[in-house]
C-alpha cells in the first residue's frame, strides 16, 4: 500500500458559539479562509487537489446543499477539484482523513484536502428540524443528549467531581500555556470578519481554577457531577488537514508532518458513547502493531472530562502525553471540525516533540469511536 | 420659538436617575447620551456611564425595556464628550444636588450647545430661578426643570417647572417628548421647593412617623390604616421609607425646612427621631441596607418577616395587626378617621393634615386642585388624589374639624364650602377652580379615556363580566369588568352578541379597559367550582364557547384591535393573538401561563402562536422550529416584561404598535382600528403542516432535559407532554394538512383530559389560594 502522509495542518481560531468572535461568520466562509490558509503554508498546487472531503455534523442551513463544493468555489480552488461533505458527527473530518487514506489506496488520487467545520452559533446542535424516529426512541438511547452520556460513563467508572475538574484544570492550564509561547500561532488561519481580524482562540480560560469549577452548577442532571467547566463549550471553528502520497508530498516539497499507519471505528452503546475511543484506538493499535505504551503523542478528544478520564484509563494513556497543548474542554469542540483539528495537532506535535507514534481518537455521538495512528516520518 | 422635534437626548449624570432616565429615553427608541464624570483613578475615562449601563441590565425590575434599548445608550464622560451636546435636542442634567456643580456645569453646557436645544435639570430640590443665576437671556429661554420619579421606567409623573424667561417652544417641545415618546403624564408645578409631590408626600410621611411614635402604634397596624383604606399602596408609610431608603429622610427634611416659607406647616412637624437615626447610624436603611423598619430575617426554618418595635427599639417577628374593618377598610374615609381608638385617631392625624396641607397649596405651587392630585397619584401610587379624598371625606367635615382643633382652614377648602371639588355634568367631568366656578378637566389632544366614555354615556351591551362602549367615530370598545378582568362565559356570550351589532352599525372594535391588568385570564375560580363537581360538560362548553367566540373576533367583517395595558396572561393573552392587530402599551407583561395551572392553552392559543412563529423573520424553515419556538415559551409559561419584549417572545407581530403613554393607549387603538376599516377583509384560515410524533418526541426530548436539570417536575413533564402532542399536531402525519378546525378540536380534547387530572385540580386550587403557582 502507498505510503500516506498528512502534508500540511491548519485551523481557525476557535471561538464560543454565539457570543464569540466567529459567532456573525458563515460556517462556509470560515472553512474557505482556511483553506485558502492551508494552500498557503503548504505550497500544494491546487490543481493537483483530487477532492475537498469536509466534515460536519449538522451539514444543513449554511452548512447545507454539500457545503463542501461551497467551501471549494468560495475557496478558489480550480472547478475541477471535487467536493464531497462527511457527517459521522462529531468524528466527521477524522473521517474525511480516512476517506482520502482509502481513495488514495485504490488509485483515486494523489492529493486530498480534509477539512472540517462547524458553526455552532448558525446551526443548532441536533438541527432546525429535529425529528427522532418514536419506535427507535423507545428502544434505544441513541436520541440521547451528550451530557447525559457523560454523566453515565462518570456512572460506570466512579469517575467522581474533584477528577472531572482536575483534568479540566490541566486542560485549561496547557491550552494558556501553549498559546502563551506561541505554539499555537503557526496552525492558526487569521480570520477576516466584519469586526476586523480574528487571530487568537476566544475559548481558553487560563484563570480557571479547581475552586472555581467547584462551584459551579451540574450542567445536565441536578444530581450529576458534570458541569460546564468539565465539558468542553458548544464552538465555532474550522479545520484542515492536506492528505497525500508521500510520493507526491516530496515530489513537491511539501512539509510532511507525519504518516498514517493506521484507522479505525467502531461501534459502541448509545448511552455511553464517551467510551468510543477506547475499542477504536485498541483496533487501530493493533493493526498498526504497536500497544498504547509505543505511542508518544496522544490527541484524545475531551467531549467531557469524564469520558477522557475514562478512555485514559482504560485505554492506558499516559496523562502526561494526551493533549499535550490542552483538549477540547480549553480548545473547543466545533463538532466537524474537531477530528481534522486532533489529526493535524497530532501530527505537528509528533514532529515537534519527536517520538515515533501518535493516536488521534474520539467519541461520536450515537455510539462510535474513530481512531488513527500516526507514524513519524525519516 | 417654535417646537422642535427631539431627536437625540443628552443625560448628565449617571447615577440612579440620570440612568433610569437615559433607560426610559432609550426605551422610546431614540438614541441618548449618557455622560458623567471622569474616574479619579482607573484608566476608562468612561467607566461611570458604562458601569451605570452594565448595572442596568442587571437590575429587577429592569430599567431597559429590550436589549435593543440598552444599545441605543452611548456612553462617554463630560471632559472629552460635551461636545456631543450638539448633536442633542434635549439636554437633562441629572447631577448630585448642588447649585455650584450644576452651575458649573450649565457654563461648560452654554459654550457647546447649539441655540434652542433644551437643557432641563432633574434637581428635586434647588429653585429654578437660583439654577439660571450668571447665565445668558439665551440660555434661561432654553431652560427648566424636568422633576422624574424613581424608577423613572415605572413612576409615570414628570413634574415640569418653568421660569419666567423659559420659551413656551422649547418647553412644548420638551413636554410632548416626556409624554408621548417616554410615557409621562406632564405635571404643570411652580417653581416652590419640592414642587408638588415630594413636598405633600414628605409632609405625610414625617406625619405618619410622628403619629405612629407619639401613639405608640406598630409599624405594621400604622401601615395598615395609611395603606389601601386610605388608597395608598400595601407599603403604607414605614413600608414605603423602607423602599426609598430610610437615609433619605434627613436630606429631605434638611432641603425642605431650608427652603420652604417660614410660615409653611411643614415648620411645626419636621423632627427627627432617635431611633431613626440611630438605625441610619448603624446602616438599617431599608431594603437596600442591613434592614429597615421591616426585614427578612433567615434562619433555620427560612426566610421570616420581622419588624421594628418603635419603643424598644429591637426587632420582632411581624405581626398581622388587627386593622380598620367594615366600610373604613373599604375606601369609606369618614368611616375610618371616625373610627373609634387607636386606628380613628391615627387615620385622622396623617389624613386629616395631609390633606388640609395639600389644600394649602393651591396656587402656592400647583395652579388647580387637578395638578395636585395627579402628582400624587401617579407620583405616590395613591389611589385617589388629596381633593378626591377630601371629596369622599367632604370638605365641610374636614373644615370643620380642623376650625374644632383650632388648625387654620385652607383657603381651598372655604372656596369649596358644602361643593365637591369634582362633579359631573352632561357627561363631563369638572373641578372646581379658585375662582369658585366649575371647569371642565381637559385632556391633552390624543388622551382618550374610557373612564371619561363612561361617564357621558351607556353601554351598547352589557353584563356581569363585559360591556360594550360607543368610544366615538364608528369605534366600539370592548371592556372587560369581573374581578382582574377575568374571562368567562359572560364575555364570550356578550362577544358573540357584539359581533352583529358592529357588523350593521358600526366599524371597527378596539378590545380595551382602563385597569391596571388587562386581563388575569380565565376565571379560574368559576372553574374550579365547576372542576369539584365533575361538571366536565360544563368546562367543555366554556372551553368550546371561548374558542368559537375568539375565533368569532378573527373572522368578523371589521378590523378587531387589542390594546392591553399590564398584565395580559392566559385567556387574556389568546384573545389578543386573535386580533387582527394590537395596539400595546409599553408596560404589557403577557404570556400564555396555562401550564403553571397544570392545563394547556384552550382557546385557540396554540394554532395562533404557531401561525405567528411561522410568520416570523429568520424562522427556519421546516415543520420544527416553529413548534419548539412555541413549546419553549409556552411550557415555561413565559411572560413578557414589556410590549417590546412580548414582540421577541412573538405575542406581538413586528406591525403591532407600541404606546408610550398609558392614557393615549385607547386613542392611539382607536386610530389604529379606523386605519384598517377602508378595504378590510378578514384573514383566511391557516392550514397547518405539523412534524406529528417525531415532533411530540423530540419536544418531549427537550422536555426532559429540563427536568433532569431539575427545572421541571414530575408533573410539568405531564402537562408539557400533552402541549407537545397539540402543538406537534396529534396523530397527524408530516405529510398531512392540518386545519385550524383540526388544531382546535385537538386542543380542546387534550385540554379535557388535563382538566381532570388531579394534580391539575391541585394547581388550581393552589393558585386561587396563595395567587402563585403549585411546583406538584
């Protein structure tokens, strides 16, 4: 199989929905500017572009009619590259990664551009028109709302308060870290808006503090232990990754962050969805041959505290190398765009740290994990 | 000069009023500037204005009427933005109450104002003849004094004094604004300290603690005889010191017994009171201090009202006192100040005084008896003016007691003799004049007042719970007269009789009444009655009488119009969304609060709120968003603060008009009915493409969410299921039309099932007991 390589990263800025900077920023035009950030700093040759893949998990309004042919026109990029939108929710552009992965193998394409996006503030959570099926909501949780996922999977592995907040603390601390020595700068596309320029993420809350959180409300269920400060905030964002052979990557010079050895999903129970990671990254990992001690970098989504604290746990992660500039509960959690986001950081990080492996993984809404193992590149 | 439009405000002076001013301008929608200070340390220059907003909207009751209102407020401070003062029309100086700073500030204002823009100060306190010292002939043309009341949003009177140099122009100007564009009523005042309400309202106030100390009475029986027997608000007189803050009573005292005449009463009764100062000491303010005369005191079982014992000083839990009864408790004034003991002998001591004291000031500071007792009514909340009390008292007796107690008698009061300083004649109300003669009390153009109607003339159609008025040039007005305006059978009947009428002989209906609250909804007790013995054929019929009588109004061959003023909730909600129009006074808190009471909507409320979310700009299409924007409000039994937000919450269509001032809601109904009438055609049926169950389960959805949060209880969980299943269309599939018919006949359906349940029953009965709603 051809080597693939993840040959470029970039993001937005990633801002509270509703009240943040991005909040007045159509979703299409967010992804556009992002790729045209990543066409940038890359170098690709559009031209050569087989297909713009965007992920998003609520792809209707201004996320509608297959945003990414949309995102495609707005973004210049020639007519001939192709655009197809993604949903597997939250795992939506990890997804458009593996895609690629797969096109390239059966002889589809050289070059791909993964994107993901997802404007919170402009189309609800669940969408405009919800409409459950009534004889599957009554057999089955899978209409069920994320926190109350979180709090049965604190349920299920006695994952009490204090170490929900603990890890959101740290989470926090890392992401202010991070921005402050200006490591996050390099993946970060300025956006233009109307109220002029966007640069820096709006979500990091650097002061927050273990007795800060302590004080806060349960956010879902009056005798729960998740809060808004254990989960990560409803986010505007966009993200991208440029996916290629690593034939055609130094063909063309372009900078080669990391391979892709291996992927996976899988399915999991409704009602715990958090729990996702945990067989997807055990079935990647095996087919990649390694176990969660090789692994040097690890971006492990934080839907919630709890189902982090979970995977970690069961997964065997060392805290120490899982979100190493902070998760989703600082960062964000613009739903589509988040699996572009944690495969590009882990590939930068995995360059920027050193090491050999990388993991990239996170839960689905519905039940499902999705994961994928990233190899250093010589 | 002639009258100028106000198109820009200027507000100097940030603090409370200058604020709440700036709020009320604001909430007329015209853009205000908002200046104070500079900080003495801090690097924002305009941080007192921002804060004064910032405070604002977070303060209860709100000053802001929408947030769209706060938005019109620009903030700055008075170094670097004076100059703005160019760009106003109207310049209100709401600064702390010294004449050197106002002075001051009236040069630095000359130099930067343009000729003919108002400059007004909201000194409650200083002459105006002492503010105007040192300036221009120019200036004093622009010049006066605009006396608010606190919360300005809420209080409707503006006192206005004018000088001898004022413009009548520029004091037109200024008076037409406060009125029509910020909701006053225009108190003509002199320019004598106080003006007119402060100085009667400081004067029985002092009375009443005097009283109450020198007979040894409990604050709560003292406020029980000064409160609703004498129509004053529940706060009496210690209740109401509470409120303003008690550490306002020695500046007042301090200004007035500085400034009024050596011979005035005020004089003989200004004192202060140990136990007054020493609480003022100690920081029991009132309600905005540790504590006042009354307080909240939190202990182990919650939250306890206590009160201050006057002699001893210390405080006690409150007691119910034993109060005036009979006709005295009723409004019968000469009943209460006649009745025998303590509560006679206090009512006659604040009363009896007050009233001859407020006689005292005609023309000293009010030209007419009219202008005294509408600052006191709509300064002071009284129900009745001194001259309407001294009326119901009679001015003989009040004379005559006073000549027995050796108390001079007003000139007023001799002028007056055995008269009544009010009557009617030929449909007209009338005052009675210093010159001895009758004349008639004369509304401002656009002031239209039922009461007045009323007084001329007899009802078209009339019963136990409605009346139907001829309100003038082929308009009829629709009134509601039960108890809080309840709704029931009665009016749909009398509905249903005034729809032929209007229809041959008239041409349009203006639904409207001169109450306070528009309407309470339905007359809950009634229903009760019928609830406890099974009537259900009963409750159906009024449930089906209602629909078909509001629908009746919807479809009639004439515009209808809703013009409510206050709380419009439930059943006095529906019966507005079935008005082609509505003409709202800006003080409308409505809602559809059904579920509260354990019921849903049943007279057509849900189908018109439907109709009206569809309608509504940025809804998203599909059969969703609709339903759950109506589900969200309507399950949460949300009601609007205001008219501008009973828009947001789509009670009112974006066309429906908003009235500032309360007294020209009728005329401004009326005209917006006679607007309609040429090439009126009733609106056509909707029809409706409802989500059915996939809709009732994810409403249900949400639902839950709710109560797993723990802001729904079990039973909420019931009563919003059955919302969802009318608003989500029942049985109804996603690809079937729904007609209004369909929806009503749901509605009702679900509505009788509700009805029965217990736990419904219970909600009823628990809010016609305490007035607030059972969480079961």
């Amino acid at each position: 199989m051809q080597s693939v390589v993840i040959a470029g990263y970039a993001r937005s800025p990633f801002h509270l929905a509703g009240k943040g900077a991005l909040a007045r920023v159509r979703p299409d035009d967010l992804a556009a500017q992002v790729i045209r950030g990543l066409i940038g700093k890359t170098g690709v040759d559009p031209a050569d572009v087989e297909d713009l893949i965007v992920g998003c998990a609520f792809p209707e309004g201004e996320q509608g009619l297959n945003v990414a042919r949309l995102i495609g026109l707005l973004a210049d990029l020639p007519l001939s590259v192709g655009g197809m939108t993604v949903n597997r929710f939250c795992g939506s552009s990890m997804s458009a990664v593996q895609i690629a992965m797969g096109q390239i193998a059966v002889g589809a394409g050289d070059v791909f551009i993964c994107a993901g996006v997802e404007s919170m503030s402009r189309v609800p959570m669940m969408g405009f028109n919800p409409l459950p099926n009534p004889e599957l909501a009554k057999k089955s949780a899978v209409y069920m709302g994320m926190g109350e996922t979180a709090e049965n999977v604190a349920e299920k592995y006695q994952i009490g308060r204090a170490d929900q907040e603990a890890l959101a603390v740290e989470s926090q601390k890392r992401a202010a870290a991070a921005r402050a020595a200006g490591k996050l700068a390099d993946e970060i596309v300025p956006i233009e808006t109307r109220g002029g320029t966007v640069s820096e993420d709006g979500t990091i809350r650097p002061d927050t503090t273990a007795d800060a959180l302590a004080g806060l409300k349960p956010a879902f269920d009056a005798k729960g232990s998740v809060t808004a400060g254990t989960s990560s905030p409803l986010t505007d964002g966009a993200s991208a990754v440029l996916v290629a052979t690593e034939d055609y990557a130094r063909k063309h010079n372009l900078p080669i962050l990391a391979r892709i050895k291996s992927v996976s999903i899988s399915g999991c129970a409704p009602e715990t969805m958090g729990l996702g990671p945990i067989e997807a990254s055990r079935k990647a990992m095996e087919r990649a041959g390694i176990t969660a001690a090789d692994l040097d970098v690890v971006e492990l989504n934080e839907a919630f505290a709890s189902q982090a604290l979970a995977c970690i746990k069961d997964i065997g992660l060392d805290p120490a190398k899982t979100n190493i500039d902070g998760g989703a509960i600082a960062i964000g959690h613009p739903l589509g765009a988040t699996g572009a986001r944690i495969v590009g950081k882990a590939a930068s990080l995995l360059k920027r740290e050193g090491g050999r492996y990388a993991l990239a993984t996170q839960c689905i809404g519905g039940g499902q994990g999705i994961a994928t193992i990233l190899e250093a590149v010589e | 000069m002639s009258e100028q439009a106000i198109r820009k405000v200027c507000v100097i002076g940030a603090g409370t009023m200058g604020a709440g001013i700036a709020a009320q301008v604001a909430n007329a929608g015209v853009p205000v500037l908002l200046l104070d200070i500079v900080p003495k340390d801090g690097s924002n220059r305009n941080a007192i204005a921002e804060g004064a907003v910032a405070k604002m909207l977070k303060t209860e009751p709100a000053p802001f009427m929408s947030k769209a209102a706060a938005r019109l407020v620009e903030t700055g401070n008075i170094e670097d933005h004076l100059e703005k003062v160019a760009e106003c029309d109207w310049v209100i100086e709401a600064v702390i109450e010294r004449l050197d700073i106002k002075q001051g500030l009236y040069a630095k204002l000359e130099a930067v104002k343009r000729p003919g823009t108002a400059v007004s100060s909201n000194t409650s306190t200083i002459p105006l003849a002492n503010l105007v010292e040192g300036r221009s002939d120019a200036f004093r043309r622009d010049f006066l004094i605009t006396h608010f009341f606190n919360p300005p949003r809420y209080m409707r009177l503006l006192e206005i004094v004018t000088g001898p140099a004022t413009d009548a122009g520029v004091a037109a100007a200024v008076e037409r604004f406060a009125d029509v564009a910020m909701g006053k009523t225009v108190v003509h005042a002199k320019d004598t300290p106080g003006f007119i309400a402060n100085r009667i309202g400081t004067y029985w106030i002092q009375l009443g603690l005097n009283a109450a100390f020198d007979m040894g009475l409990s604050v709560e029986l003292a406020d029980a005889v000064a409160g609703p027997p004498m129509g004053v608000p529940k706060t009496g007189i210690f209740g109401l010191v509470d409120l303003v803050g008690i550490d306002l009573m020695p500046h007042l005292q301090e200004s007035l017994t500085a400034t009024l005449p050596d011979d005035d009463q005020y004089h003989a009764i200004a004192q202060s009171h140990p136990l007054i100062d020493k609480m003022i000491a100690e920081g029991f303010t009132g309600r905005k201090g540790k504590g006042g005369f009354y307080r909240l005191a939190r202990d182990t079982d919650g939250r306890r009202k206590e009160a201050i014992d006057l002699a001893a000083g210390e405080y006690r839990p409150a007691i119910k006192p034993l109060g005036p009864t009979g006709p005295a408790a009723r409004g019968d004034l000469r009943a209460l100040v006649e009745t025998k003991g303590v509560i006679g002998d206090y009512a006659w001591a604040v009363l009896g005084d007050t009233l001859a004291y407020a006689a005292g000031l005609v023309p000293s500071a009010a030209a007419d008896v009219v202008a005294i007792d509408d600052a006191m009514k709509l300064g002071y909340n009284w129900k009745a003016g001194p001259f309407e009390m001294i009326d119901r008292l009679g001015a003989k007796y009040l004379a005559g007691r006073l000549e027995a107690e050796g108390k001079p008698v007003p000139q007023m009061l001799r002028i007056a003799g055995e008269r009544t300083f009010y009557r009617v004649e030929n449909g007209q109300r009338r005052f009675l004049g210093l010159d001895g003669e009758y004349h008639d009390v004369v509304r401002p153009e656009g002031v239209l007042r039922l009461a007045d109607i009323k007084l001329a003339s007899k009802p078209l159609l009339k019963n136990a719970s409605a009346a139907l008025w001829d309100v003038g040039d082929g308009v009829v007005a629709l009134e509601f007269t039960g108890k809080m305006n309840a709704l029931d059978g009665d009016v749909m009947k009398l509905i249903l009789q005034a729809i032929p009428l209007i229809q041959s002989q008239y041409k349009a209906l203006v639904i409207y009444n001169d109450a306070d609250s528009f309407s309470a909804g339905a007359n809950l007790g009634l229903a009760l009655f019928a609830l406890n013995i099974a009537a259900w054929g009963e409750i159906e019929k009024l449930v089906a009488g209602g629909q078909m009588a509001y629908k009746g109004l919807k479809y009639a061959p004439f515009p209808v119009v809703g013009a409510p003023a206050g709380l419009a909730v439930g059943g006095g909600c529906e019966i507005l969304l079935h008005c082609d129009a509505i003409q709202a006074h800006a003080e409308l808190y409505t809602g559809l609060v059904e579920c509260g009471v354990g019921l849903i909507p049943g007279w057509g409320g849900n189908g018109e709120m439907i109709e009206r979310a569809r309608n509504a700009k940025m809804m998203p299409k599909g059969p969703m968003p609709s339903v759950a924007k109506v589900f969200e409000t309507v399950s949460t039994a949300t009601v609007s603060k205001s008219a501008a937000e009973a828009k947001e919450l789509l009670f009112l269509r974006p066309e429906d008009g908003i009235t500032m001032n309360r007294d020209r809601l009728l005329h401004d109904a009326k005209q917006k009915a006679l607007s309609m009438v040429e090439g009126y055609t009733p609106p056509e049926a909707p029809t409706f493409r409802l989500p059915g169950e996939s809709g009732h389960v994810a409403l249900n959805m949400a639902a839950e969410g709710f109560r797993k949060r723990g802001l729904a209880t079990d039973y909420d969980m019931v009563v919003s299921d059955a919302l969802a299943r009318v608003l989500s269309g029942g049985e109804a599939d996603l690809v079937d039309t729904v007609s209004e018919q369909d929806l009503l006949g749901l509605e009702r359906e679900t509505f009788m099932r509700l009805v029965r349940e217990p736990r419904s029953i219970a909600r009823v009965e628990h809010m016609l007991g305490t007035g607030k709603p059972l969480r079961n």
